[in-house]
C-alpha cells in the first residue's frame, strides 16, 4: 500500500467515523481542514494514526495543511 493510500485509509476512517461520507480520492494538493473538513480533533487523530502506521509526528515540526506535507514528513 502506497504512502498516500495509507492517508486516505486513515482519513476515511476519521470521516466515517464523524458520519461523513468517504472520499475516493486525495492528491497533494487536497487540504486537510477545507476539503476534507477535519477538525482540530480530528487532525490530533489523524496525528496519531499516521504517526502509528509510519513512525512519524508530522506536526512536529509545526502544521500541515495539505496530504502533500504530510507526505513530505513521512518521506
């Protein structure tokens, strides 16, 4: 599974969990808060999965705010 599947995965799982409908897909450019509309909650959430999966604290150095960061951090 690519790096950018595994994000989806987990965003998805956050949405669904909100009853959000699932996305089928997220490039680099797709915006963590305004298109995917994940909260500060959700965001600590996503922190956590993503961190579980890949050994990184993206928001470590400071905030992300599209998939593309995000990549770039678990790269």
């Amino acid at each position: 599974m690519s790096k950018i599947e595994i994000i989806k995965d987990i965003i998805n799982t956050i949405r669904e969990n909100k009853g959000l409908d699932l996305v089928e897909d997220v490039t680099e450019q797709t915006h963590l808060r305004d298109q995917l509309e994940l909260d500060s909650l959700d965001l600590a959430e996503f922190t956590v999965r993503i961190e579980k999966e890949t050994g990184v604290d993206v928001f470590a150095d400071g905030i992300v705010q599209t998939v593309g960061e995000v990549l770039e951090r678990i790269s």
